[in-house]
C-alpha cells in the first residue's frame, strides 16, 4: 500500500467529470487500498478518485463506523435539507456552510462488482454526496453559501478545540 498525492484547488483535473468502470480487478482493489490509507493519513472522512488524479467513478469513506468504498455511485433518492459545514483534503483550511440532502439513498457496487445499496443520514449522508459531487467535477465551494466560506489555521482550530 502506498500514500497517493492529493491534487490541490485549483488544478483543472478536479472540475473532470469521472468515467464509469466495468468489473473491478486488481487495479481498481489496489487503488481502493491506497485511497483508504491516503485518506486516513490527511485526517479525511472521504475521498474520490478525481482527487488522486485518477478519473474513475469511485470514492472511499470513513464517518467514523470503518472505511468503505463505492463504485459507480448513484443517489437514487433524497430527503429533507440541512446546513453544514464542509472542507476539502483538495482546498486545505477552506470552509463554508452547505445545504445537503438530510438523507440519501446511494447505489453503486463494491469492490467485488456486487450491487450496493446505501441508506444514510445525517454526517454520512453529507460525506456521501460531498465525494460524488467530485466524481462530476463539483465542489464544496461551488454549493457554499457565499458568506460562509472562510480559511481556517491551525491556530483557529486549537482555539475551537
């Protein structure tokens, strides 16, 4: 396993819409393997392949319940609305507040090609549609309310906490 490099704001492979894959194989198992470890190191709870600058539609997560993936994902049904706050592991310090879906249905498939279906809510239904929002060359910042977004140092966050 290897930690992959992050592509940071505002390089143009992070407004690429992202193509499907076929069955997955020992390729798409290995990157899956090196996304996970990538994300845990940055102290990320998603990332999609676009931020690895691989254009394949698929992302990795961790809501904090385990590390999970998702292969061609697809909302296939949303309910409520709520505002949150969001970062980027591709826009260090940046924040802002966005209206999310309070809860999502996902399909997809796993890393076995099998079908999946996700039902989640609240912070995981933020992650969720936060990384396929990637996958189509979307941003965080692109659904923030405008007012909100602001950089965040290390000093602010020892601060908060």
């Amino acid at each position: 396993m290897a930690e992959l490099e992050i592509v940071r704001y505002p390089d143009p492979i992070l407004r690429k819409q992202a193509k499907e894959i076929g069955k997955p194989g020992p390729d798409t198992k290995k990157l899956v393997e090196d996304m996970t470890i990538t994300m845990q190191l940055a102290n990320g709870v998603g990332l999609a392949a676009n931020q690895v600058a691989i254009l394949q539609k698929l992302f990795v997560y961790d809501d904090g319940s385990g590390p999970g993936v998702i292969i061609n994902p697809k909302i296939v049904s949303a309910r409520g609305e709520e505002l949150g706050s969001e970062g980027c592991l591709s826009l260090p310090g940046l924040w802002g507040e966005v209206r999310r879906a309070e809860e999502v249905v996902i399909r997809g498939m796993d890393l076995n090609g099998k079908p999946l279906k996700i039902k989640a809510e609240g912070f995981l239904a933020r992650i969720l549609q936060h990384e396929l929002d990637h996958l189509y060359g979307h941003l965080f910042i692109d659904r923030a309310e405008p007012e909100s977004v602001h950089y965040v140092t290390d000093d602010d966050e020892e601060d908060e906490g």
